[in-house]
C-alpha cells in the first residue's frame, strides 16, 4: 500500500513540477555530496542522503528527495546552513597559533546564526609552509586561491609577508594577519589595501612610559629585523629637545649568551651606575637572559631595569622562577584577564586537549595566538554583517560554480587570468568598518589603511615575588595613566581612620577563638559570641587604637592556601583579605614567607613549633586487690609455688640432714630429738621471709637449707607505678605576598601529640631496677671477698677457736630416736676444738648482714669484728641507697613512651603519624630538606589516611588509637589540648621549627603598623603572657 501511494504521488509530482524539480535535485545531491567530503559537520537532511542511498528503496529515497528539494527556499540551503569557505597559511612551529585558529571556527560554527535564522558555517583550508622561498609560498597561494575562498589568514614571518601581501592585493583577497612588519608598503596606486593586521602599533606607549620612568640614556636589545625597525620607528617618534631620551647602546643578539656577554662588557665600563634596557625579542628568549642575568655574579641586579617592549608579558612567567623578581621588569599586556569574556575563554581554552588542539590546554594564551584568534572572530561577523544586510549577498557567487568539485565556494581564482576576486571590496570594507565587536585583546575597529585603533594595553610590572601587577594603562586617546595597582606594597601607609568600625575574620579554633556558652538562657550577640586569647587581644589592641571591629567567621573555614580556583589565587582567611572582602585577619595564622608576599603581618604574638602529641597511658584507681597491680597475675602465680616448693623443700631438707635436729630435756634424765622444721613451721618461715617480718626458727647449719632460705629472701616484691583577620593563622610567604599580617603576636612550632603508654609493669627482676648492673656485680665481689676475709682471720685469730664436745662416732637418727641412748654420754663423746667461722657459716653470715636479717654467729676476735664491722656501714649505705631509689620508682609515676621524638617517629613504622590535608605544617614536610623530615613526608605521603581535615579530627583519632597514631600539631595547641579533660593526650619531644602567629591585613592597609605597635607593647607590658596562661 505505501509503494502504492509513492508511485502516485511521483506521477502527480512529475506531471506538475519534472522540469524544475530535476534541477533542483541536481544540485541537492550534488551539494550534499560536497559537505559530506569537505565540511566539519554536516547537517541532518545530508545524513539522511547518505544512509538512504545505502538501501535498496530507490523509489521512496527519490520521493524523499523530491519533497525536500520542493520544500527548500529558492536559495540554496541545507538544512538552514551554508559554508563559505576561507584559507589559512601557517609557518612550521605555530601551534598555539593553530590551536586558537582551529579553537575559533569550530566554536563560530557552533554558535553562529545570522538574520533570519540562516545558519552557515566557515570551511577553512589550512597550509602549512617551513620555508621562504618565494617561488613554493607563490603557488601555495595561488592553490588557496584556486579553492574559492572568501578571504585568506596568514600567520607568517616578514620575509613571507611581502609575497602574500603582494598577491592579496592584486586579486583583491582580504588578508587577515595578526602582525604587521614595521614597514608595509602602502599601494602608490591610491587603490584600496586588503590587509588587516590584529596587533596594535604602540610605539608611543614606549615611549610614554619610558618618559614615565624619567629614564634618559637606554640600552636596546633585540634579536631580529623586525626590532631595528621598530628602534627606527621610535628614532622618527623622540622630539628632538623635549624628552632628552638618549639611545646610547644598540646590540643584535640571537641567544641569551649574546646578550649576558654585551651586559657584562658595559657592567666593566659603569659597574655602579643604573642601566635601562629595552628588550625587543621573544617571551621565552626574555625569560632566558633574564635567568641568565640573575645568575651572573658579574652583574648588578637592582641597578638594572627591563623594558620588555613586545607584547611577551601575556605568555606564561612562572612565579616559581624567583630570577624573575631580582630584577626590575616593565611589560605590556594587550589582554585584560579581569574581562568575564576573557576569563570564560581561559576556562574553555584550558579544557581543551592537547593532543588534539596541540599547544591548548594551558591557563594562559600568547598575544600571537589571542590575535589569531581575534580574526577568525573578525572574519566571521564580517560575513554576519554582511548578510544581516543582504542575505543573498552570495547568491550568485554560489550558483555559478555549481558544476565545480566545489560547488558551495565563490568563483574560483586563476593566477593565470587577470580576474579578481569581485566581492573582496566589500569584505575589505566591511572589516574595516567601526563596530562594537570585542576580542580578546579589546576592541576590534581599524582604520583605513587596516592599522588597528582604539586598543588599550596594561602596562605591568614584575615584583620581588616574581608576581605580575598592573601599575597603569595606554590608550591613544588617554596616552598613559597609573591605576592603583591591587596587590603592590605601596610606598606611603595612608592614616588609618578612627572611630570606624572594620572587619576582622576569624578561624573558630580552640583556644584561640571559640563560641562563647551561654549561661542561665542568657544570649550573647556580636562580638561578645566570641572568646578566646584572640578575641582578648584584639579587644586590647582596639582599645590602644580607638577603633570598632566586627568579627566575623571566614567563609570557608579555612587558613588559607593557594588555590589557582578561586579569585585571587587564595583560598580561606588570606583569600578574603586578598580580594577585600575583610580588613583584618586575626587567628592562629602561622607566619611563612608564602602568605608573607601577599598580605602584611603583625609582629608575631605568640612563638610556636610543629610538635609531636601521642596519648596519656590511663590510669587505674586503687581498688580492693590493687596491692597485686605492682605485678602481673604470673608473678603472683609464681610467688604462691615458690613459697610452697621452698616451704617443702625446707620440710625435706631438714628431715635428712643431721644438722636439723637437736635435743631437748624432758626431765633430768630424759633427752629427746626434734626438728623445728616441722611443715607448718616451713611455711611460717617462709611467709614470714616473704612478709619481711622475720621467724624465730631459722635453718641453723644445713648448707641446703641455707641455700633455699637465701634463694626465697632475695626474691623481694617490688612496686611501681573581614577588615581585619583574628585567628590562629600561620604567617607564610604565599599569604604574605597577598595580604599584610602584624607581627606574630604567639611564636610556635610544628609539635608531636601521642597518646599517653600505658604503664609498664614490673617483671621478675624488676628489683633490681634502682641499682645498675655494674653495681650488683661489685656488689657480689664484695660479699664474696668479705666472706674469704673473715673465713681467713677467724683462722689465724685464737679467740675464734674453743673447745666442744662431740660426738666420736655417729648414730643414725632412726636408731638414736628408737633406742635409749645418750648421745652426751662419756662413752660416746669426747672433747673437740672446733671453729664456727667455717666457709659455710662466713658466707651465711656476711650474707645475713646484707640482708638485715642478722645470724646465730658472730665473730669474737678483734679483726673478724672490724671486718664485720666494715661489712655492716657498706650494707647500711648500700641498702639505705636501694631503698631511697626503690622508693623513687614506686612513688612516681612511670610512663613508657614509644616515640620520645621525631627521629623515633621515622625509624619505625608502627605508629602512624599525620597532619592536617592542608596548611602551612603540610608545607613543612613537603618542602623540607632535612633528611628525617623528608623521610616523615615519604611515610605519610604514602598512607594519604594519616592525613586529617581538622585538628579536632586528629585529636579524636591520637585519643581512639590506643598509642597507635601521633598527630603533627602546633605547639600551642598541643600543650593546650594536654592540660583539658579528659587530659589523655601528652606533647613529647621538642618542636620541630619555630614560627609565629601574626594579625594579617591587606596589602598596603593603613591598620599594619599601628597593629604592629600595639601587638609590640602588648608584648612588652606582658599583656599576651597573661592571655597565654589564662587560655
């Protein structure tokens, strides 16, 4: 049915309109076949062709085209959309030029809409050339010429410019280039020139801010014809007598090495005297004998000062290359970055690929490319405005070529015939009308020889932090004017105004400035919501001052860091002050040259250092069994076996030994055998030794019962146990270049927090903890020669020896104690000299003496009792030494740290340690160089957990850790937290750097030194310290 109907509507359709349909069918299918070869982009009826012809369904696809040919308007469209066709000529090694050229049409195609909603998209033809010579670059353009293009960019050195220019004229092509030479043939022919140049001819802005400077004799430098052309131009432009500018040194270079060797030989002529340079070269090649200059000992740096006459200053100087603010540099920039229209383009620009946009991708354009991109903007409203006024103005162009292999092109150009392109008039003219159109670099109006007009340049200036400001402008109407430069230190403080209230933004941080609470339902409102030792200071330094404030939390919640994201290029607290939001900055801010070279400091308030916390071991209240918590459980299991084993080995030993027994009368005639060592008699004696309480039975001459008793004794237990910024901001060297900071009002320093060890418990030698090792082994010696010593004297000494009975022959126990016999008898005893001061016996005695526990014997002639008597002062000082040092260790209170430092820190790998994500302790470890403190960066840089948001975060996780995390705080801090419930955290070792806190404030603001002075002689009059150990 549908085939049906098709085949109907074609014979009404062929009985009607055959013969104007043909032709227009003709030229549809041709034309979609062109787009669909050439264009970027073709439109939605082109695509249809093109899968439609890939199917069977002949007829339907001949009905389809029918109905759209019949449809479309007399002229010739596609889907509302034309292409006009432009040729672009490049030099090898311009691909940022090339990017921004690609970057334009592609976003003119997809933006563009002319009058009546026509549409048409730009086709470009690009050529890329690596050499001069004249013969190629003629029969490229005459190949560009060939393809029926509009009008012609070429991006090309003098030496091609001639050529182009030439051939432009003649066949009256327009020709956009984004530089002149300085010298341009005009036609003598008084006809009309095609060529437009983007790049403004300033040399009067040279010469005016030379005459700014008050500089007289110049040096000038430059790297290429064009340059002696432009030193020609300003040569013709110095009114002879009125500015007495002098161009005394004139030197063509072609490196950096050239040019440091022409410096140093006029640095041997005047070492002392002050030397103005005008560099007329390239950005990278300036930014070379700049480096150069800097590093040459031989040359002088703040007597120099550098005129950068090319448009170099919008190419990219990293502020990183300090070289660049040793010296005095002056520039131009043609492109104003605080335009929104600009600002959008560096975000686009910056998102593009590299790799398919080669030289994109960057937050910053050259001038050369800004002004390539320039004329493609000026080409295409050329074209719009030229078809908002006649929208058939290439209506017959178009038509007449339909047969060419370029059908939607103009008339193609033949070098070979005199025929020029007839429409080049009118585009030449239409570009050079004044429009309100703006490219990146301004306005774009010319004037009738294609010279640019009405531009602005900013004049700028590098800093000593190597920072790029804006000091003035030039115009050709307002010639140069300075504007107040945004972040330059300004040479005179202007008076601060009393009785005016400004804007302080604080960082809520504990103890520095925190949200006061509220009492009984009462409510506090402005300022007195806040406490802190920073609220404190700032009301004394108001009252010195005789001015309001109005505090106010900083936005974000944070110090302040470079953040290129954000205007200004500062986030927190500094970002404010840099952008004015705020007048004072008060807090914990921590004083580093970074924040230094953007905002103004105080005079530091408070000292501080990056310190360690670790956690406080917990302690344990004394409870019913808390006499046992000196030893472990095992210990004590220990002591219970040992008292019972030396208790029966005591039973045992007695019971075979003779020397355990003696007798005893019943009566006159009875005698009996005992044993003191009964069991339970063991176990007294053993819990008594234990118990220091001392027994009246004691081993008498028992070498193994001796033994067992000294082995238990010597076991003793032992016992141990917004106008303004107030805040805890750090003064750094990226804050300081942005905003201005009082002096630090608190030094401090990057400390260790840990948690606080745990007790340590004693062990089975504990004991012998209060005397060294060495002083034990004398100790033995000693006991061992004063044992030798008495055995010998009481040898040779008379009064030790005397006379006792004894026993001739021995009886067993068993038979003693089972027969009647009298061991005293006369029959079975006899008379013996004997000597107590045996081996055994001086060893147990000199032994008792050192236990305090005393003996049965003692010595009896005079030099065992002098030897005895020395025995007994060492023991005396040497057991009154133990017990003083016993005491010690059982009175205070012993902590085991694990970390006692920051090299503790970075020999293990147990303890985890970090900082906050961000700021200027982060810094530290990053940039430092110190081995152990780079080796800390490595660890923690490796565990990005160790990393915390917020200080009260790290606090949290030292405090949940169980020893097992140190944060890196400021010493303030540290100590701080340390001394507040639940007082589980400790500070250890010592800090790592000292710096400061200090008040910061904008750069140049009227309110830095007067800060200063009150932050001084809070100092003097002790005012801060009151504040600290209030806080």
């Amino acid at each position: 049915m549908l085939l049906m109907c098709c085949n109907l509507l074609i014979v009404f359709l062929l009985s009607r309109v055959f013969l104007p349909m043909l032709f227009y069918y003709l030229l549809f299918v041709t034309d979609a076949l062109f787009l669909s070869v050439i264009s970027p982009s073709v439109c939605g009826e082109t695509l249809a062709i093109k899968r439609m012809a890939s199917t069977k369904g002949s007829t339907t696809f001949f009905l389809l085209v029918s109905l759209l040919t019949i449809i479309q308007r007399p002229h010739l469209k596609c889907g509302a959309q034309e292409v006009i066709p432009i040729g672009a000529i490049f030099e090898v090694g311009t691909d940022e030029m090339q990017a921004a050229f690609r970057h334009a049409v592609a976003q003119f195609n997809r933006m563009n809409e002319s009058a009546n909603g026509r549409r048409y998209e730009l086709q470009a033809f690009v050529d890329i050339i690596s050499t001069a010579d004249t013969v190629k670059l003629s029969r490229l353009i005459c190949t560009q010429l060939s393809r029926g293009i509009f009008a012609i960019l070429g991006v090309v050195s003098a030496d091609s410019f001639s050529t182009i220019h030439s051939y432009t004229n003649t066949y009256h092509m327009p020709f956009f280039s984004p530089w002149f030479p300085e010298k341009v043939p005009v036609p003598t022919s008084g006809l009309m020139d095609y060529a437009l140049s983007l790049r403004p001819e300033y040399h009067q802005a040279i010469l005016d801010v030379i005459a700014y400077y008050g500089w007289k004799n110049i040096i000038y430098i430059y790297d290429s014809h064009d340059g002696l052309l432009r030193l020609q131009e300003l040569y013709q432009r110095i009114k002879p007598g009125s500015n007495n500018i002098l161009i005394e040194m004139v030197r063509r270079v072609e490196n950096s090495r050239e040019a440091i060797q022409f410096l140093q030989t006029l640095e041997s002529i005047d070492r002392y005297g002050r030397k103005f340079v005008v560099l007329d070269c390239s950005a990278s090649l300036a930014s070379e004998i700049i480096i150069q200059h800097v590093k040459d000992v031989h040359l002088g740096r703040r007597n120099y000062h550098y005129l950068l006459s090319g448009l170099v200053m919008d190419d990219r100087w990293d502020e990183r290359v300090k070289e660049y603010g040793a010296i005095n540099i002056t520039g131009f920039r043609i492109i104003d970055t605080e335009r929104p229209t600009v600002q959008q383009f560096f975000r686009t620009w910056e998102a593009l690929d590299p790799a398919i946009y080669p030289g994109a991708g960057k937050p910053f354009i050259p001038a050369q490319a800004a002004l390539v991109y320039d004329a493609v903007t000026l080409v295409a409203d050329t074209f719009n405005r030229m078809l908002k006024k006649k929208p058939d103005t290439f209506r017959s162009y178009l038509q007449r070529n339909k047969g060419d292999s370029l059908a939607n092109a103009s008339r193609a150009l033949n070098c070979s015939r005199n025929a020029v392109w007839e429409q080049g008039d009118r585009i030449a003219k239409f570009a050079r009308k004044q429009s309100d159109l703006e490219g990146l670099t301004g306005s774009l109006r010319f004037g009738e020889d294609g010279r640019r007009e009405n531009f602005t340049l900013s004049v700028v200036e590098m800093t000593v932090n190597s920072d790029i400001v804006k000091i003035g402008q030039w115009s050709e109407q307002t010639r140069f004017q300075m504007v107040p430069a945004k972040y330059v230190r300004l040479p005179a403080t202007p008076e601060f105004e009393k009785n005016r209230t400004y804007i302080v933004t604080t960082y809520m941080e504990e103890p520095y400035m925190m949200m006061r609470k509220t009492e009984g339902g009462e409510e506090f409102t402005g300022n007195d919501q806040f406490e802190g030792y920073c609220k404190d200071m700032m009301d004394l330094i108001a009252a010195k001052l005789g001015i309001n404030y109005e505090l106010r939390k900083v936005k974000d919640h944070r110090y302040g860091n470079e953040n290129p994201n954000v205007t200004g290029g500062w986030d927190g607290i500094i970002g404010e002050l840099i952008r004015r939001e705020t007048e004072v900055a008060l807090g914990a801010i921590t004083i580093t040259s970074a924040r230094e070279r953007v905002v103004d400091f105080s005079a530091p308030f408070m000292e501080l250092g990056i310190s360690i916390m670790i956690k406080k071991p917990m302690k344990q209240k004394p409870g019913f069994l808390s006499f046992m918590s000196p030893l472990a459980t095992e210990v004590w299991a220990a002591v219970g076996a040992i008292f019972l084993a030396v208790s029966l080995v005591l039973f045992s030993v007695h019971r075979w030994s003779k020397s355990g027994w003696r007798t005893i009368r019943r009566s006159t005639s009875v005698k009996q055998y005992v044993n003191d060592f009964t069991l339970g008699n063991s176990l007294w004696f053993t819990l008594g030794s234990l118990l220091r309480a001392g027994n009246v039975t004691v081993p008498r001459y028992s070498i193994m019962g001796k033994c067992c008793f000294l082995n238990y004794i010597s076991y003793p237990p032992t016992i141990e146990e917004a106008d303004m910024a107030v805040a805890a901001l750090t003064i750094n060297s990226g804050r300081e270049r942005m905003v201005d900071f009082s002096k630090p009002f608190m030094d401090l320093g990057i400390s260790i927090m840990i948690k606080k060890p745990v007790k340590k418990f004693p062990g089975v030698f504990s004991f012998m903890d209060p005397l060294s090792k060495e002083v034990w082994m004398c100790m033995t010696f000693a006991y061992l020669g004063v044992s030798i010593v008495l055995f010998v004297v009481s040898r040779f000494g008379g009064a030790e020896w005397k006379i006792e009975d004894s026993h001739v022959a021995f009886t067993p126990i068993a038979e003693t104690l089972n027969a009647d016999v009298d061991p005293q008898s006369s029959e079975n005893s006899s008379q013996m000299l004997t000597n107590h001061f045996s081996v055994k016996n001086s060893l147990w005695f000199a032994l008792g003496a050192f236990m305090q526990q005393g003996s049965d014997i003692s010595p009896r002639s005079i030099s065992g009792r002098m030897v005895g008597a020395v025995w007994w002062f060492f023991t005396l000082i040497l057991i009154s030494s133990y017990t003083a040092n016993l005491a010690a260790f059982l009175t205070v209170e012993r902590m085991v740290t694990p970390i006692n430092s920051a090299e503790d820190l970075a020999r293990q790998t147990q303890v985890e340690y970090g900082t906050l994500n961000s700021g200027t302790t982060l810094d530290f470890f990053k940039n430092s160089k110190f081995a152990v403190y780079s080796r800390m960066w490595e660890f923690m840089n490796s565990r990005k957990h160790v990393f915390v948001r917020t200080y009260d975060e790290g606090i949290r996780r030292v405090r949940q850790s169980k020893g097992k995390y140190a944060l890196l705080i400021e010493s303030p801090k540290n100590d701080y937290v340390n001394e507040r419930y639940p007082c589980d955290t400790m500070k250890v070792g010592r800090n790592f750097d000292t710096k400061g806190f200090g008040v910061a404030t904008p750069l140049g603001s009227p309110l830095r030194e007067q800060i200063n002075l009150a932050v001084l002689s809070l100092k003097e009059s002790d005012d801060l310290a009151r504040l600290t150990n209030k806080w």
